[in-house]
C-alpha cells in the first residue's frame, strides 16, 4: 500500500469516528433536550457529506458505525446491542437502508464530478499538445511545452522526451523544465499496450517487481501500488514506436508515495507519446526529402555546368585548334594579313575561353563566401570605356552609345566593377543582332546616396516570368536550348555575385529598346568641394 492510499484510508477513517459523534450529539440533543422522539435521520447527513468527501466505501462504513452507535445509545434497553421492540429494528433496519442508498447517491455523484474533471484536463492537456504540433516550426522546439503541459496535467515533477532506439541510447530532447534528469537507472515502470484489447499495464523494471508483477491502469494500478510493490517506482517510461520500430521515450517522474498513475493521465501520457512519435516520424521524412531534393538539384546543377562546360569551352578550342593547324601546315602559303588575322582569331578565342574559366572560378568564390571587395572612388565613365576595349573585339557591327546624364562618381572595388559591366556587355553582345545599338547608362540611383548605371539592348529581350531568374546561375533565357548565341548562364549570377559584394543591387527589366535592360545601383562617391555639377 503507497503512503498517499494510507493516507487517504486513514483520514476517511477519522472523519468516520468524527462525523458520526457529531452527529450524536445532536441526536442527544434532539431527543433528550427538546423531545423529538426519533432523530436518527441526522445520521443521513453525515453519511451524505461522507460520501461526497471519500467515497461510497466511507459512506457505507459510516452507515454501519451509525447504526450501532444509534443502537447502543439511544434505543432501549440502551448501552446494549439487543432490541427489545420490533419496530425500533423496523426504525434501524430503515435508517441503515437509507443511510447506504444516500451514501450511494452521493458517491456515484462525486465519482462522475471526479471523472469529468479528469476528462477536463486531460482534453485540455491534449489540446495543448495537438496546438503545439500543429503550429510548430520544428517538433524539437515544440517539445518543452508539450512536457509542460503533460506535467501540470499529470501532476508530474518533471517531463522530458527522449530520442534513440533504445533507453541505453538515448538522448534527451525536450523537458518541461531546467535542472538535472533523474538516473534512470534505478527502477522505474514502463507501459504495455496491449496485443489486442485490454487495459494497458505498468510493469516495474530494473527495480523491486511490482505486487503480482503487473498491474492494471486504473484503479486495479493504485491497488496494486498500495500493496508495497509501486512504492520504489518514482518513474514512468512510455515508448514512442515508428511502424513498431523504437525511436525514443516519454519519461515522467514524481514523488514516488503518489503511486502509479491514474487510468485518465495513463492515456493522456500513451496519447502524447503517439503523437510526438508521429511529428517526428514527419520530420525525419520530410528531412529525407528536402535532402532528396537538394541531392537532385545538385545533380541538375552538375548536369548543366558538365552541359555548359562541355559547348562554350569546346566551340573556342575548335577555332583555337583550326587556326593553329592551319598556321602549322607547310603546304598552306598564307599571306601575312591572313597570317595576322588567325593570330588575333587564337587570340580572342583564348581571351574568351579565360573569361570563361574566370566566371566559373569567381562563381565559386561567391559562392564560398571568400569574396572580398574594396571601396574606392570610381568614374563611372572611365570603367565603362575600359570595359568597351575589352569586348569591341567581339562586338562586330553592334553600337555602343555612351549616356552620361551627370557625373556620378561611385564606391565600388575597381576589378570587380569591370568584371561585372564586361560580363553585362558581353550578354548584351550575345543577344543583340549584328548592327543593333548596346545602350550604357549613368545615372543618379533611387536614392541620392546612389548611382546607377543601366546596360540595354535592342535584342529579342526576356519573357516577364523570366526576369527574376535570369540573376540564378544556369538559367538561360527563352526555351533553354542551347545555340551560339546562349552562354553557360553563370555571367549574370557572377554580376549579382559582385554587385552585392560591393554592397549594391542589381535588376532586371524590359529594355526602352525593345531588350533587356539591367540596372546596376551602388553606393555614390562624395565629390570633393567645388567639383559639384562640373565635369
């Protein structure tokens, strides 16, 4: 027997001895006193309030105890168990019957009191615990609440979830409160559900065997916990199960007096463990297929570099190769214009076969956080003919027109900046018809603290769903097939790369010209005093 049974048995019995003295006072008083001739029906009272403090058992042993006190005191031959009167046992016989039946009443009705109440928090309590998974951003950080709420309800000292196959394993992830986990090491009771119908059961583990080894949740559970076997058990492990397979525990632990628990918070705890089992059977999927997607974006993104590599590298060393052999033949007389001429053919095609691999190393760099960028004053003006001498060669017919609306100094990283207005004039170039226009202009930027320069074209442009992609490495404009005039699709991922580098932005839009038009802004360079609106 669990020291809170004890406790409770001997309390009702105190109240028993109590409860029905008083009242035989007052029957004393009644009869004697006042004269009323049968007062035993101030027994009822007592037994009612009994039975509504401890319970139908206090109610009927208080019936009997008042029975025989009524007997022995107040009816003749008094101070004796004997009757002479029938009526006075007709009167006893009624007082007893009546006492039971309100004792009765009165104790069904606490019970359904008690067992609503029980309901109440054990909805409440899973309430808390459906929300918090229900709203969670991760069951991890779900967890502490949910161990919260199962302790308040349960009437536990502390909650806490643990993770791994089986209890030498595993590894706390959740707890209702800070402090250091009971050993569980000693003995603690763990739940068996049942194979098919049946009450789930405690049985004591690692520790004294609990009285007749198992005992039923519920009421036969307190039973046997008062017996002595429950008193050593202060926790409760149930498992969570992932398609029969172990992945954890719910673990509780209080005071081990107040014995096992109770069929109502048995369920709450079995129900709880069920559905963290299930959020974070959930998460560990849904991790599988994030990973299965990342996995298969990585093998795309190889795919289309392996795809992209593989056409702009080998178009220039195709020509590199017909120039060089043609140079090399003994047979083949070349004047030396033409000689000149496949010279500077080598010579383009090498310079474009460098920027090439000198895209794809900076997009690594980007992409590995290693990108460091300077701040000098800079005119817009000077790094975009710079820029023109480094891609005229490749222009052909095409146009450039300069448009410099004031003077607009800029804070950027001098080599990064020519990169990125190479990099925007080559796709201009790419996409542009042989004697079209290339538009570069200089700005001020939407804020007076920047500048912008614009790069457009007059070419076929970009669909409008496309425009916010066409910054993402690989993408390539239009049907995504690849002709001589689509590049690897990583120019503009590196001008982006860049441009935020140097702590601007870049954007993309339909061109005035009918193309596309990128707007590149960064930071305005002050201009030293007296030099403001002259050029």
């Amino acid at each position: 027997m669990d020291l809170r049974r004890a406790r409770r048995i001997a309390g009702g019995a105190a109240a028993i001895v109590l409860g029905v003295a008083a009242s035989s006072v007052g029957v004393a008083i009644l009869e004697d006193a006042i004269g009323v001739e049968n007062a035993s029906s101030l027994y009822l009272v007592t037994v009612a309030a009994l039975a509504i403090a401890f319970g139908v058992p206090a109610a009927a042993a208080s019936a009997v105890v008042a029975v025989g006190v009524y007997d022995y005191f107040f009816t003749h031959p008094v101070h004796t168990l004997t009757v002479s009167d029938p009526g006075e046992w007709l009167n006893l016989l009624l007082l007893l019957f009546v006492a039971v039946t309100v004792g009765q009443l009165a104790g069904l009705q606490r019970q359904r009191a008690e067992a609503a109440v029980a309901r109440e928090r054990e909805s409440r309590a899973l309430f808390e615990v459906t929300r918090a998974l229900a709203t969670r951003d991760s069951t991890g950080a779900a967890l502490p609440g949910i161990a919260e709420a199962l302790a308040r309800a349960g009437a536990f000292d502390v909650v806490w979830f643990a993770a791994g196959s089986d209890e030498g394993d595993e590894r706390p992830i959740g707890r209702s409160r800070p402090g250091a986990l009971p050993a569980t090491s000693r003995a603690y009771a763990v739940l068996h559900r049942p194979e098919a119908g049946g009450g789930h059961t405690w049985t004591s583990v690692r520790g004294p065997a609990l009285d007749r080894g198992r005992a039923a949740s519920g009421a036969g559970a307190n039973a046997a916990a008062g017996t002595g076997g429950g008193a050593g058990i202060s926790l409760y492990r149930v498992r969570m199960e992932e398609a029969g397979r172990p992945i954890g525990s719910l673990w509780a632990g209080r005071d081990r007096a107040s014995g096992l628990p109770d069929a109502a918070t048995t369920t709450l705890l079995r129900v709880a463990a069920d559905l963290v089992a299930q959020a974070l059977t959930h998460d560990r999927l849904e991790d599988q297929t994030r990973r299965a997607e990342v996995a298969q974006q990585s093998d795309s993104l190889k795919s289309a570099l392996l795809e992209s590599v593989s056409h702009d590298l080998r178009t220039p060393l195709a020509s590199i190769r017909a120039s060089a052999g043609t140079l090399m033949d003994p047979e083949v007389g070349l004047p030396p214009d033409e000689v000149r001429a496949s010279a500077a053919s080598i010579d383009r095609e090498a310079q474009r076969l460098n920027r090439l691999v000198g895209n794809l190393l900076d997009l690594s760099r980007i992409e590995a956080g290693a990108l460091r960028a300077s701040s000098e004053a800079l005119d817009l003006e000077d790094v975009v003919a710079r820029s023109i001498s480094l891609v005229e060669a490749r222009a052909g017919l095409r146009r450039f027109e300069i448009v410099a609306s004031e003077d607009s100094p800029a804070l950027a990283d001098p080599i990064l900046l020519e990169e990125v207005v190479v990099n925007l004039l080559e796709n201009a170039i790419r996409h542009t018809p042989e004697g079209s226009a290339i538009r570069i202009t200089s700005s001020t930027g939407s804020e007076p603290s920047r500048v912008r320069l614009t790069v457009e074209d007059s070419g076929p442009g970009v669909p409008a769903e496309a425009l916010p992609r066409i910054f993402d490495k690989f993408f390539r404009g239009g049907d995504g097939r690849r002709s001589s005039r689509t590049g690897m699709g990583i120019g503009l991922a590196v001008v982006r790369g860049f441009t935020e580098a140097m702590g601007g932005h870049v954007a993309a839009r339909r061109s005035e010209l009918g193309g596309l038009a990128i707007d590149l802004e960064l930071r305005a360079a002050a201009l030293p005093a007296g030099m403001e609106g002259r050029r």
